[in-house]
C-alpha cells in the first residue's frame, strides 16, 4: 500500500525524502539529501537533519559538522523553500530551527558576524526563535558575546 500525503493541495504519494524526514535516522536522512523532491518535504528533511545533528553535537564532533554544513545549506536553500512551505502551512510559517542552531554553533566557535547574518537572514523571513526577544535580542547577545571575547587592545 503507497502511503499518500498532501502536498500544495494534492495528495501525492510520500518519496523517499518524506520517509527519510520522518523516521528520525540521521544516516538514512543524509542519504536523502541527493534526492529529488517537493519544497515542503526538503524543507523538513533539511531543518530535521540539522536539528538531530545539533542535538548529538556534544557526543560526536562529527554530528556538529554535520549541523553546520547542512545548516548552511538550509540557510542558502530556504528562500526558495518559504513560500510553497508557507503555502502547505496555511498562510504561516512553522517555527524553523535552523536559523538558531546555527547561529549557536557560529556563535560557540567565535565566528559572530556569520552568526548574526544568519539572525538577520532569519529577520527577513519573519521567522520567530521561540524567545519573547526574537532573533533581534539574539544578535544584542552575540554581540555582547563577542564583545566578552574581544581580544583587549595593547596586552
């Protein structure tokens, strides 16, 4: 039996990508980063991949480069994923993890302004971090986070 989902307002037959997303297998969704799909189910695979991989990040370095890149790559990709995913949504956007994951490992590794572009990038969507402030307070903390670090002048 083919297992059916709706997407853009049809139902369609759930790929290969769907499974992967759903199942919560970290090495059977980096498989499915090469296959073809629908916006809304790369959207999905892309933010669930990042977020197992951010959540094993402290046990296996490797799973924090793996946040990271495909972190990265859901950043790059999601302009062109907003607006069918906003469409399947209703009108509104699912809070996306993402943006803060990587903005926390950017931020973790000293590398702040690459940080606060992904806040910003995140801004531009209209997308919320789930904290009362937004990605707008986030950047007020990577800033101070930064200034913290800062190497002081003449020591």
């Amino acid at each position: 039996m083919v297992k059916m989902i709706t997407r853009q307002g049809r139902f369609v037959p759930a790929d290969e990508v769907f499974e992967a997303w759903t199942s919560g297998d970290i090495d059977l969704m980096v498989r499915a980063l090469n296959y073809k799909t629908n916006p809304v189910d790369r959207h999905f695979l892309l933010m669930n991949l990042c977020k197992q991989a951010y959540m094993a990040r402290k046990r296996d370095p490797a799973m924090r480069d793996l946040a990271c890149r495909v972190g990265f790559q859901h950043v790059e990709e999601f302009p062109s994923l907003v607006t069918p995913l906003r469409r399947d949504m209703g009108g509104f956007l699912p809070q996306v993890p993402t943006f803060q994951n990587l903005a926390t490992l950017l931020t973790e590794d000293g590398k702040y302004e690459e940080a606060i572009a992904v806040c910003e990038a995140a801004i531009t969507h209209q997308l919320s971090d789930g904290t009362k402030g937004g990605f707008a307070e986030r950047i007020q903390r990577i800033r101070k986070t930064a200034q913290k670090r800062a190497p002081v002048v003449g020591q």
